[in-house]
C-alpha cells in the first residue's frame, strides 16, 4: 500500500507490518506486529536482541484483503490469532491500516478479542503492539518519534506525549494514552491490554515518515 510519500508492505502470514520505506532512501524504517507477552519467571528479562521474543506468542493471519483502493485512501484489514509456542490460541485480532492521500502518517485501527488474561504484573504481562527498527545506530529517541511514544531519554520505559514518567501502567488519568517498554536495543512495546482490562478497539497513528 503506497501513497506519494511511503510505502506500507503487509506480511500476508502474520497480517502485521513487515516494512514501512519512503522512497528517498527505500530501506525499512519501521515494523509492526501484535504480540501476548506472558508472566516471567519473576527474573527480568534480558536486555539483549536475542532475548527480545523468549516469552511472546506468534502471529497468524486468517486473511489479509484490501478494504478500499480509491484516489483518496487505501486501506487493508487482516484478521488472525495470536498463538502460544504450542499453538493455542491467545486472542483474536483484526488491524485495519489506512494510507491517506498526501499524508506522512500510516494510520492504524487495532480490534483484540482476548482468550487469555495477562499476568499480575502489568510491565511483565500484557498485549501490546509491538515496533521495531532496523538497526541498534538507530536511537531509541527516534524510533519512539515514529510510534507515538515522548522522545525521550533512552529508558526502558519511555512515556507517551503528556503522560507523566512515573505513573503505573494500569493507570489512566489523562484519557487512556498507551504506556511503551524498551525491550532489547530495537524494539518497543506499545502496551494495549493488561490484567482485568476489556475486549478494546484501538485506533491511532503508527508512524510517520
């Protein structure tokens, strides 16, 4: 899905981001997918790549169809599980992405059907919408820019635009913005459900070029 001044390439097996390019430089800036992280050990995890996916479900996609194609917009909706290393089924999911003509912003419209309750601790357990740059030269501040989060200094929790640092996650006294956690050097969690919380629609800016 392109417009004048980027390109969005959906993965046909997961129905998630799998590269956002602007035609200057064509090469990914940013990917995208769903994710169920569940409880830990109770040791943190490892500030490492590698370590980065141990405890997150996989991503199916049922579907992947294009929803509108005019002058004006395109937009694809794909529709999935996400499931555990053994295959069962965690949630349900559809993501509607939306390309504007003339915009810099690919717009994003998450729907999640949970099969599975997070853990106590909603820093260590939760569904959340996953993002990830190229490459650890690629800072932290910038990569944050592109997905909605404040950019900041390089923390394992940076916070989104006019959210206080130091509240909880499961706190939501400016309206509901989301909460991000660092994990490894190229990759942030957007933080979408956690314990107690409902069946939730999420519509918001992914990136921009």
């Amino acid at each position: 899905m392109r417009n004048e001044h980027f390109e969005a390439w959906i993965s046909p097996a997961t129905g998630c981001l799998a590269a956002l390019k602007d035609y200057n430089s064509r090469h990914n800036r940013l990917s995208q997918q769903l994710a169920f992280r569940a409880s830990g050990s109770g040791k943190r995890l490892a500030y490492t790549d590698a370590a980065a996916s141990e405890e997150y479900s996989v991503v199916a996609a049922d579907s992947v169809e294009v929803a509108r194609a005019t002058t004006a917009v395109g937009e694809i909706v794909a529709r999935g599980r996400l499931l555990n290393r053994r295959q069962e089924e965690l949630a349900r999911f559809r993501q509607s992405y939306r390309a504007w003509r003339g915009s810099r912003v690919l717009q994003l419209e998450i729907e999640l059907e949970p099969r599975a309750e997070p853990g106590a601790e909603p820093w260590d357990s939760y569904y959340a919408c996953r993002f990830a740059w190229p490459t650890r030269r690629r800072s932290c501040r910038e990569a944050c820019s592109r997905c909605g989060a404040l950019p900041g200094r390089e923390d394992s929790r940076p916070a989104t635009t006019w959210r206080s640092p130091g509240a909880g996650a499961n706190d939501h006294p400016d309206g509901g913005l989301p909460y991000h956690r660092r994990v490894g050097h190229r990759m942030l969690d957007t933080l979408l459900l956690v314990r107690e919380s409902e069946n939730a629609v999420f519509g918001w800016a992914s990136a921009w070029i």
